[in-house]
C-alpha cells in the first residue's frame, strides 16, 4: 500500500502559489503605507504646539495675592495659549492657581504680567504649564 498526501490527490495549479503570495505582499505594503499616512496625518493635526515658557520674576503684594512675571514663546504667536500658574508656600504645598490666557500676537514671545489670589502668604510662585489648548469657557466672542 502506498501512501498518498493531499497534494498528490488533488495538485494545485501552478500559478495559484505564486499569485496568492504576490497578493499578500501587496496588501501587507499597502496597509503599512496607509497606516504611515494616517499617523502623519495625526500628527500633524492633533500634535501639541511647541511652546516654552520663563518665570522671570515673583513678589508679594501682600498676604493674600502674589504677583508674577513670566515670557512665553509660542511656535505660531497667532494662536492663543494658556498657562496655569501657581502659588506656593512655603512647605511648597499649592495655596493659589489662576489660568491665564495668552492672546494672539505678532511676536513670538511675549511677556504676562499677572497676580494670583491665595488662601494663606505664598512663599513663591511658579508656572504649573502652557498649552495651545484653551478650554471654550476662557476665550472671548
């Protein structure tokens, strides 16, 4: 008795192997190149802003507020920022917050000059962050 396989029973023709990993190959690149031009296209719309940001100085102006100074440079000064600054005593625990819009510009830094209200004498203040997100209920129509 002679053993048989599949293949002997039933031979595939020639040009199917061949075709189907040709198929496969293209649709691999294909879908790799799609994935690429939806990540780029991600990026480039959803990407952060490169914004840096400067505490140049701090002062109390009495027990309850502290006035800060600091310089923001946005990569596009045509949009707005916001930054959120924060006072600090002196156990270095949070004792005030203020968000602090950053309008439109024609230049790239600009300096802010604004107070924060505390709920005890702040022993610093310094700048929590900035971002190119500015929540709808800050901005102005």
């Amino acid at each position: 008795m002679t053993e048989t396989t599949p293949s002997d029973r039933y031979p595939m023709p020639k040009g199917s192997v061949r075709g189907s990993r040709i198929t496969a190959i293209v649709l691999t690149i294909g879908v790799v190149l799609l994935g690429i031009a939806i990540a780029w296209l991600a990026y480039n719309r959803f990407a952060a802003k490169d914004i840096k940001f400067d505490v140049l100085q701090y002062s109390n102006v009495d027990d309850e507020t502290i006035a800060i100074s600091f310089t923001v440079t946005r990569e596009d000064p045509t949009e707005a920022a916001l930054c959120i600054v924060q006072a600090k005593s002196v156990d270095r625990s949070e004792v005030g917050r203020r968000e602090v819009v950053v309008q439109p510009s024609e230049h790239d830094t600009v300096q802010i000059d604004t107070q924060i209200k505390t709920s005890q004498r702040a022993a610093m203040a310094d700048l929590y962050g900035c971002g190119s997100d500015v929540p709808t209920y800050l901005t102005v129509n």
